[in-house]
C-alpha cells in the first residue's frame, strides 16, 4: 500500500514539474546605433548617454532582470576616447559585461563609418579591446540577403576584419534578423524558438549540420518614448495566458526580447517605462510564468534542456483545434490504465473544472461525471470488462482516451 501511495505521489510530482516546465524566456535588448549618433565625436554627447546607460545597468541589476546591450561602432569609439572610467577604474560597457546580468555584444550594418567599412569582426575586436568578454552573439542582421555586402553566412566559417584584418569572428548565435525587402523592420522575423538556419534563401529550415544557430526575438516589442506599454505588458500577460490555456503549444520554446535604443534614453520618462515593463516582468517571474536571460543563456536552455531541436513559432500564431487537442493530451492524465475498480483524473492547474463522459465503442454512454477538482476518482468497479472510449472535456479542449477495464 506504502508502495502505491509513493508512486501516486512521485506521479504528481512528475506532472507538476512538466506543467511548470514551460515559461516565458524573456530580456531586455538595445541598439546604439552608428547612424545619426556622434558619440566619437563629441565629449558631452558621449558623457549624457553614458550617465543614462548606467542608469538602466543599475536598475537592471537592482531587479535582477537581464539586458543585452549590443553596441554599433560609434558608442564603441566614443567610450575609448571619452569614457571617464569611474566604475571600478574600467570602460562602464567592461564593468556592465562582467556582470551577470548584462551582456555586451556586436551590433553592426556593415555600413562605411568614418571612411572605413567597419563589419561585425572590427565591432567585435573593439569589444574585446575593452576588455569584455567575448559572447558570440550578432545582434541585429538581415536574414534573407545582404546588408552593404555582407551576407551572414560567412559567419559559419569566420569573418575576417576590414579595419582590423588581422581580426576573425566566429559567433554562435544570431539575433534580431531583420529583411532586405520593404522599409526597414517592415518584415523582421518575429518568431519565438531556436534553430540552425540552413541559407539565406532557405532560413526556415532547421539544418543539424549548420555550427550558427539563431534565437528568435518574440513579437518584436519595442519601447519607443511614445509607447504605451499598458498595451506591451497587456501582451506580455496574453502570451503567459496563451500558453497555459492551450491557445499556443505548451512544448514550445518561448524567446522573448524588449528592445530599447540608445536614442530614446534622454527622453524623459524613458528609463521610468523600461523600469515599469521590468516590474510587470518580474511579476510573471514570481508567479513562475517567465524567467530572465541573456541571448547566451536562451541559447545553453536550447542546447541542453530542448537537446537542439527546431522549435519554431510565429508571433500571433495560434494552435489549431486539432493541436490544442494534442497538446492538451499531454497535460490531462487518465490512470490506471488498464483499471479495475477505480478511475483517476488528473487536471493541470489551468483547468479548473471539466466534465468525463465514458462510451463503449459503439458509442453509447456509459456514464458522465463533473470534475471539479485537481484530482478526481471515478468508480467503474460496476461497469462490464471491455474496452472504453473516455472524453474529458473543458473550456480549454477536449482529450479523448482508450480506457481498459478489467
């Protein structure tokens, strides 16, 4: 008896930790971008946006959220010349890097600055010239073809500098693709998940062979000075909600990004909304909906926890009827089975109430039952031997099982 009781326990246990198991992977993103920003240029330019960005570093520590800070050329000249080095005696993007809260990777257009094509392996050579780590991450790319040249492909082999030729960068992962087609960010692809991108033609497809992976940036959510971001944490919920109700697959891979530029951090009032987005998001962490990470994390949870497969969804997709069923059938759970005497069933906590209707196989019924709790016992020590067709149905779908009875 001890036995059947422990096991009863350990199922359950198993059950709550695969219905925990999927959340909301989400960060914080930023751009500093080296069009129309002159912070190699200018002293008190540079001086204004490095008190902002240290602004957001602090609080982004102080609420234990996650920040990946992907610098365009411009902002890297600048902190070389002009950074007063007052965290710790270091470059602030060094003191943010060696946090483990912040990330600083390259973000580059491959576009002539200063006379010279700067590309991703002269950005990433001034990254490591500051000393920061180096984290393998491309920040912001153009997925279906080539952005002044420069195709990211060559990131499977290597990219060899134009400033700095004796420089070579290999990244891991790519972020943030971005089309050649329409206005810009007209067609970025906004999806959730990880996969290895086969070409440029074929992006979609998940190729094993390929070393580059790339990490999907959600629905693309942006705080701009402007944003309401009542509607951005109103959607930040939804997908929380869409998850657990079946509206999107509970075996996904949820990559979130909020993005934020650099040129938007003197407005007033900005870094307060980054701040509030940061609160709600620490919210649905508490509630075990979401969890912090950094591109280099989400990449580790995809490489060790979902074993590298392709997991891909689009923003806005939603499953269909006969998905939710699937998907549904994985949370619900019907046991013993073959039984005897007894049926248990077992909701996964968004369900609150479902209903069981038992049927031979020629369809009659044989009994139906309201469930109204978590677990709940069915007694069918009356019904014939056979073999039965058991429906659980409730507002969020329908599973249906064989059911032997002895």
């Amino acid at each position: 008896m001890k036995k059947s009781i422990l096991s009863i326990f350990l199922f359950f246990i198993i059950i709550k930790t695969a219905t925990a198991q999927t959340k909301i992977y989400i960060g914080l993103n930023s751009h500093s971008e080296a069009s129309g920003e002159t912070y190699d240029k200018s002293k008190l330019t540079f001086s204004q946006r490095y008190d902002q960005v240290k602004r957001l570093a602090d609080s982004v520590i102080a609420k234990n959220a996650k920040w990946n800070c992907q610098n365009d050329v411009s902002f890297l000249l600048g902190s070389i010349a002009f950074d007063p080095k007052k965290t710790g005696g270091t470059y602030l993007l060094k003191w943010m890097d060696a946090t483990p809260n912040i990330e600083c990777d390259p973000h580059c257009h491959e576009a002539v600055y200063n006379g010279m094509q700067y590309n991703y392996a002269d950005n990433a050579h001034l990254h490591d010239s500051m000393g920061m780590r180096n984290r393998k991450n491309a920040g912001g790319f153009k997925y279906d073809g080539t952005q002044n040249g420069f195709d990211w492909q060559s990131f499977e082999k290597g990219e060899t500098g134009n400033v700095y030729k004796n420089t070579t960068w290999k990244p891991n992962v790519l972020w943030g693709g971005s089309s050649v087609k329409g206005a810009a960010h007209t067609n970025d692809l906004n999806m959730y998940g990880a996969w290895r991108p086969s070409s440029s033609t074929d992006f979609l497809n998940h190729d094993p062979s390929k070393r580059v992976r790339v990490i999907g940036n959600g629905c693309g959510w942006v705080i701009f000075d402007t944003t309401d971001i009542t509607v951005l944490i109103q959607n930040l919920k939804a997908l929380g909600a869409g998850i657990e109700n079946g509206t999107y697959p509970k075996e996904q891979f949820y990559t979130v990004s909020i993005q934020t530029n650099f040129r938007e951090y003197g407005k007033t009032g900005y870094i307060e909304k980054v701040c509030t987005v940061m609160d709600s998001v620490n919210a649905l962490v508490k509630r075990g909906k979401a969890q912090w990470n950094t591109i280099t994390e989400k990449d580790s949870i995809w490489l060790n926890t979902f074993k590298g497969d392709s997991l891909k969804w689009s923003c806005g997709q939603t499953i269909t009827a006969v998905e939710k069923e699937a998907s549904l059938a994985n949370y619900f759970s019907i046991y013993p089975n073959p039984a005897t005497s007894v049926l248990n069933i077992h909701l996964p906590e968004n369900i609150k109430t479902a209903t069981l209707i038992l049927t031979d196989i020629s369809g009659k019924q044989i009994l139906s039952e309201n469930i109204i709790e978590a677990s709940h016992q069915i007694n069918i020590s009356s019904i014939p031997t056979g073999i039965y067709i058991a429906r659980i149905i409730s507002d969020e779908g329908t599973k249906s099982i064989k059911v032997v009875k002895r």
